[in-house]
C-alpha cells in the first residue's frame, strides 16, 4: 500500500510538471513568430541609426508594441522576425509623461512594408493574478543574437506605485519593449524597465495599449494620457494560477572543487562522470584541485584541459556514487521544441536553480576573454602607429609607448588596422606574444604576456547583479542559454532537465538574463576523444 501511495505521488507530481512543461511549450511557439528585433534605421541610407530593442507585432497588418523610450515618433524603424522576414515600420505615438517621462512608457508602431504578418493574441493585464507564471521572448544585446532568449518567471506585483506589472523574467538593455506573455501565448506586457536584483523586472500593462490604442494610431508625443480612450473590455478567459514546479535531483553528480588560481583561492563546481572522472570549467581550476564529497577532500590529478571549450577533466583515486554515465548521455542536439523545456542546475549550499531553455545552441565570439595588451591603434591608412598605451598595462610594462609603429604580431606583418585586432583576438590572457615594432628608424622586438580584460566599474543596472559575470565567458564554439541566476562560482555543474536526463554542464555566467551550458553532445565528444 505505501508503495502504491509513492507511485501514486510520483505520477502526480510527474503530470503536473509535464503538464506545465507542455502549456508553456505551446505557448512559446505561439508567441514566438510575432517576437520581433528592432532598431533605427534610415531608409535613404540604410544604415542602424540606434540601438537594437525588443518588440511585439498584434495584428496581420503590422501593429506593434513597444516601449517609448525607444521609439521617436516619425521616425523608421527596421523589423526582424525570427523566421528571418523584414519590414520597415513607421513609430507612431507614444506617452511619456511631461514630470516623468520614463513612465508610462507606452508607445506603438506599424509596419509599413506591404504584406501579411505574424502576430501576436493581446491579453488582459486587468485578469492577472499574483505568482501567475508569465514568460518573456527578447532579444537581450549582449549576446547579439537573431534569434530571441525565452525565460520564464511569476507575475509577482499587479501594479506598483508606478504604474508598473512586476515580474520575475530577468532583462537586460535590448529586451525594451519586448513582450511579456502568458500561458495562453497572449502579451500581457511590455518590457520596460529594471532594479537590480535579477528578479526585479517591470512590464507596461498591455490595458494600457488596449485604452488607447485610437489614440496611439497618431505619430505624436503625449505628456499626459490622452483624452481619447477605448473600452478595454474584460478578458473572457479565466486563468488558473499553474506556479512553476520545484524540482529535486541527485546533488552527488555535482561537487565542490577549490584550488589556488594566480594567488587566490577559487572555489567552483565540478560535475561527476562515473565513476573516477569529473569535468569542470578550467579557467577557475589551477594545477593543484582538491575536491570536497561528504565533508572530506581528495586530491585530483590533471588528465586534460581544453582551452577553447574552457573544460578539465579531473581524476579521483575513489569513486563516486550516482554520476553521470556516459552511456545515458544523449547525442542529440536541443531543438526549437525544447525551448522552455524545464532545467535544474545543482546548487551544494543553497536551493537547485529552476530555469528554462532559452535559445537554441549558438557559437559566441571571443570578446572579452581575449587577450590584454592595453595598446590600441588608430582606425586608418597608413602607418600601424600606437595612438595609446594604458598605464599599468602590459604593454606599458614592457616599454611600448605612442607613436611606436607596428610591425609583425607572432612573426606575421601587419598592413592593415584590422590585422591589429584580429592578431590579438586569437590570444588568450596568460599567452606570450611576439611583437616588433619600429621607433626612430629602429626595429625591436618584444616578448608580452597578455593579462585579462581589466573590469569596467559597473553604471547601469543590469550590470549589477549578486556575483556578477563570468571572468570567462566567451569564445566559445557551441553553447546554449538558459535563465538560471547562477555566480559565477556555482558553474562547471551539470544541469538536466526535468525527468533527470543530463543536458550539459553550466559553462559562464554570462549576463543578467543569461547562464551559459555547454550541450551534453559536445560532453560527450570531450570524453570520448580520450578513448575511454
């Protein structure tokens, strides 16, 4: 009888997860096509005349909402559906109060390309309920996508002094004026604005565009609500309140790995591949891990680290109890079903992290991790002349001052500005490189170690988030994103989805929205080049 008691729970709990799996599921497909990336664009031209923002096409005929701190009335926009469709639009009104103009940020466009297009169900702000889960498809900048981020979260404010929904689904810049949507696939907001912690997001009602939507069609600013109002009407669909489930899973396949990298302790996550081997993120492992299970250490020799996927296999003497075994890793790629797929990521001292997948696999440029001269050169024809040199910077250190002319990065000659970035854009930091340089008439040579990007203090608050980002968090082949609110001391986990199977392993955090894995396959490949 108790068995039947605990199979009877299971089930139950194992159909509302795959149940709620399922709504969201459908509800991003929904959604999805009349999610849209923007920017200013000038038709005579055709250059970008502004930053990317988010937004959200509501009829066939091209109304789109967004938020009016990106939009000027007037004025040309470029449109870019994820199915790879364009369109030029024109942005039509929008209010902006004349005391404070960031609320309440209401603004719309239309299409002005001729043709059909997708779009998205308007819903009802007026019908939420507090923990209603609500999921947003957005084209955060940092990660410089075509395709949107999905993430997922709980209505938790249904109007805060301002005006404003609150949310849990994270943004960052680029997500203005993306749409905020319900179960149902239907766009209950739009972004506008965020605190700093991750789980404060505020959304603009969509009541809002419903009221004045006549008044809206007019390419003008108001300071003030206008006078001109519709009837919102009430929403003639009752929605149940279905909160995101909590998930439990085996914490034995993820461990504690700490050791001394360049005179500091880091501590970081390893997950276990059975039953000897654990893989971690490399560039917070140094030359002497030790590994924490049960609240006892062992000492773990190197056996490899890969660079450009910033993995390191680690080997026990003992093994390890309910690891992944690399027979049940699946080969398979995440497809565009799969997104909004439930994931939990092991967390040792605290809660698991409950996230969605956000994107399909990606590959991300080296940016910030490359490595660190501290010299630039003038974007121009002619001579490679060092324009600066920061102080304490490597090239400081090693005597390289402006007006020196470069020669030959690595033994290859360089003639074009371009070739400057790109020779430095193959380096890592700790990499020695090999540059001459000509001064007065005179060549000379020098041997420079590269060191890390230095920080940037953090203005916008986006940028300050409890843990902050990934030192390395770039540069990679194949990842894909999911909206875990990860340190970046708790990646080199694995992280699975909701029936336990093995997705990936938490590579960087990487943004406010953002925590990067890379795929089980691309594991699996990693293992299997040592011919185990």
């Amino acid at each position: 009888m108790k068995r039947y008691r605990l199979l009877v729970i299971f089930l139950t709990i194992t159909s509302t997860i795959a149940y709620g799996q399922t709504t969201m599921q459908k509800a991003i497909a929904k959604a999805w096509p009349a999610s849209v990336r923007m920017w200013g664009y000038d038709t005579a031209t055709k250059q970008q005349m502004s930053a990317q923002f988010s937004a959200v096409v509501v009829s066939a005929e091209g109304d789109i909402l967004t938020a009016a701190h990106t939009s000027t009335p007037g004025k040309t926009y470029r449109v870019m559906f994820p199915d790879g469709k364009e369109a030029i639009a024109l942005a039509l009104g929008k209010i902006e109060m004349a005391d404070d103009p960031t609320i309440p940020d209401v603004s719309m466009m239309k299409i002005i390309t001729p043709g059909t297009w997708p779009y998205a169900e308007m819903g009802y702000s007026s019908s939420l309920q507090l923990n209603q889960p609500c999921i947003s498809i957005a084209y955060p900048e940092s990660l410089n996508q075509a395709l949107p981020g999905v993430r997922l979260g709980i209505i938790t404010s249904l109007g805060n002094e301002r005006g404003f929904l609150q949310s849990t689904c994270a943004m960052e810049p680029g997500d203005s004026g993306g749409p905020l949507f319900d179960e149902l696939g239907r766009v209950i907001g739009i972004h506008s604005a965020i605190s700093v912690e991750e789980s404060l997001n505020y959304e603009i009602p969509v009541d809002l565009f419903r009221k004045y939507r006549t008044a809206l069609a007019t390419a003008k600013k108001y300071n003030a609500f206008p006078a001109n109002a519709d009837n919102v009407g009430k929403d003639p669909l009752q929605m149940r309140v279905n909160t995101p489930p909590a998930f439990s899973t085996a914490k034995n396949a993820c461990l504690l790995i700490t050791s001394q990298v360049k005179d500091k302790q880091e501590n970081i996550y390893g997950t276990v591949i059975s039953p000897f081997y654990v893989i971690s993120k490399s560039s917070m492992v140094g030359s002497e891990p030790v590994i924490h299970i049960n609240n006892k250490t062992f000492k773990a020799a190197i056996i490899r680290r890969d660079r450009e996927k910033d993995l390191v296999l680690l080997k026990m003497d003992a093994p390890v109890k309910d690891g992944i075994s690399l027979a049940k890793v699946k080969p398979d790629s995440i497809s565009f079903k799969q997104l909004g797929q439930f994931l939990v990521s092991p967390r040792l001292d605290t809660a698991n992290a409950v996230s969605i997948v956000s994107t399909l696999p990606f590959s991300l440029p080296k940016i910030n991790s490359t490595g660190f001269l501290g010299a630039s050169i003038a974007q121009k024809s002619g001579p490679l002349l060092l324009t600066f040199v920061r102080k304490n910077s490597p090239a400081a250190a090693n005597d390289l001052k402006v007006g020196d002319e470069v020669i030959s990065i690595n033994n290859v000659t360089l003639h074009k500005a371009e070739n400057f970035t790109a020779a430095l854009q193959q380096s890592w930091p700790g990499d020695t490189i090999t540059i001459s340089l000509k001064r007065e008439g005179s060549i000379y040579t020098k041997q420079v170690v590269l060191d890390e990007k230095p920080k940037i203090p953090a203005t916008h608050p986006a940028e300050m988030f409890a843990g902050g980002k990934s030192s390395r968090r770039d540069g990679f082949e194949r990842v894909f994103a999911h909206d875990a609110f990860l340190a970046p001391n708790q990646c080199g986990g694995p992280v699975f989805d909701a029936a336990g199977n093995f997705m990936g392993i938490n590579i960087a955090r990487y943004s406010r929205t953002s925590t990067l894995a890379i795929p089980s396959e691309i594991i699996r490949e990693f293992m299997q080049e040592l011919a185990f």
